[in-house]
C-alpha cells in the first residue's frame, strides 16, 4: 500500500485473513486499509474483528487497534465514542503519549 494500491492491498489482506481469520494483526492491518480508503465504517469492523479475537492478542496489536478505532470514529464525528475507546486504550497502556495527546486534543476541542 506504500505506492497508495489500496485495491492490491485490500485483496492481499482478504487472502491472507481467509488463510488465518483469527489472527488480530490481519484485522488491524485490514482496518488501517480500509480508514485510507475513507470506508470508516468497515474500519471499524476490521478493528472491532482484531479486538474480539479469541486468539491471544498482543498488547501491541490491541493498542494499536483501539487507537485506530478511535482514530475513525473522530472521523466519523462521534466523539463521545472516540473518547470512551481512547481511555481503554489508556489502560491499556497508561504511559501511550500518543493516546494521551489525542484525549487532551478531544478535550480542548469537544469540552465536556
């Protein structure tokens, strides 16, 4: 997808998720596709695939996954969702500045 062949790119992650449907990392990867693609909607769905996974999921890939998510539903302007989606990331992983930041930007822009 470097060369912005989302459709190549959409395809290769279909294979590999039929190959290996249960693994979180392909989800995310399908997610992050599909966000580029503006298809936040199916983002959401790949992202939310990844975090109901019942394989083991890294720390990494779940963080990962929730930031994205988040990241989406700004886009789709549902803050209120976003923001819910960034303090579990937070718990996730208490010391993310780039989770941090992005709820300090919600609360600077989205006071509650």
């Amino acid at each position: 997808m470097r060369n912005g062949n989302t459709k190549k790119a959409l395809k290769d992650h279909d294979r590999a998720i039929k190959l290996q449907p249960h693994v979180p990392r392909l989800h995310t990867n399908r997610g992050n596709v599909l966000y580029y693609t503006h298809d936040y909607e199916g983002a959401i769905v790949e992202f939310d695939k990844a975090l109901d996974s019942d394989e083991t999921i890294s720390k990494s890939t779940y963080r990962i996954s929730l930031y994205n998510k988040a990241l989406t539903l700004l886009r789709m302007k549902r803050i209120t969702e976003a923001k819910t989606v960034l303090e579990l990331a937070l718990e996730v992983d208490p010391e993310s500045k780039l989770v941090q930041d992005k709820l300090e930007d919600i609360a600077s822009l989205h006071p509650s």
